[in-house]
C-alpha cells in the first residue's frame, strides 16, 4: 500500500476520516504515511499507527523525524500499536502524544506486549502516562498483547493507569476518564 501511495499523485482524500497503519517499516513508508497525514489534515478523526522497531535504529529516528500528527486537528481517536516495550524504543510513543493538537481527541488506546509484570514501571511509560492525564480523555484503553498472564498483566497496567477509573466506579466532579483493559495476545508460538 505504501508504495501506491508514493506512486499515486491525486487521491480522493476528502471523505477518508479513519486510516490504520499497522506496521509503517522503512523510510520510505514513513515519508508516504508523513504525506498522508499532512494531505488529511483535520479531516482525520481516527488513526491507528504502528512501527514493528526491533533494532532498527534508523527506523526510529525516521519515524520520530517524519510522522507528525499535529496537523491532525480533528482527530477524536488515537489508537498507537506498541510492538515493543524496550525502553529505547518507546520514545515514539510519547512523541506521537506531544504533538496531539485536536481539541476533540476523547479516546486513546494502547495495544502493549506485556512479557513480565514491572515492564510499565520504566520511566518512559510515566512520562506517556503524565502525558495522557493532560488530555481531556472520556477512556484509555490498554490491550495487551503478550505473553505475561492475564492474571499478572492486568493489575500492572491497572497500577500504571491508576489515575483513571474503571468503567463501574464513579467518581463526582470532572470527567474522569475510563480505563478499559483488554485481554488480546499474539500467538508467538507460530
């Protein structure tokens, strides 16, 4: 798809408001996606994106140079697809949020891949979680998606989360928003 898009010159963007990149994974694909969501522009109400890292160090730094959402001004959602949760590769994420510049963004979601239960206690998962309690959010929600069991990953990504509230608690006074924890792993034995 990335290389149509290079390819192509005119695209009926105009009625495009949802777009899902699950896995953005050369330069090239940065810079096709980068134009995409320039074109967009406010018209984009929903965006899921994502970047399979691994150790590809350029990659990062091309993703962090070249994807920018803050021309994305209607954006109401913002689903970011978390492959990895090495420390260095989580800066995107938090770069992503920054340039969050949409008034209506009510909803952001976090697909994780939990392998142990202190993985969320680093320090780049606080800056993204001060980051997200700035926002005027109505839910946060964290799929995970690894290997750690269900048992152990949902009171770790509770205990990262604590600041939002569970979707049968109530609290008076301003919006709190709600956490939905979802349970979805990848079958890595395949």
């Amino acid at each position: 798809m990335f290389a149509w898009l290079r390819l192509t010159t005119t695209l009926p963007l105009h009625s495009l408001r949802s777009l899902r990149l699950d896995a953005v994974h050369t330069e090239d694909d940065t810079r096709a996606v980068a134009a995409l969501l320039q074109t967009l522009g406010p018209d984009l109400q929903h965006l899921t994106i994502g970047c399979p890292f691994n150790y590809d160090t350029p990659m990062r730094t091309h993703f962090d140079h070249f994807i920018n959402i803050s021309g994305n001004t209607g954006l109401i959602s913002l689903r970011l697809l978390v492959t990895s949760l090495e420390t260095y590769n989580l800066p995107w994420v938090l770069s992503i949020l920054e340039q969050l510049a949409s008034r209506r963004i009510t909803e952001v979601a976090l697909e994780v891949p939990l392998f142990y239960e202190h993985q969320l206690e680093d320090m780049t998962w606080h800056e993204i979680v001060a980051k997200l309690r700035k926002l005027n959010l109505r839910k946060v929600e964290v799929v995970h998606r690894g290997m750690l069991e269900w048992e152990k990953a949902k009171p770790a990504i509770r205990k990262c989360f604590d600041w939002v509230r569970l979707p049968t608690s109530w609290v008076p006074g301003p919006i709190t928003p709600i956490l939905n924890i979802v349970n979805d792993p990848i079958d890595y034995s395949g």
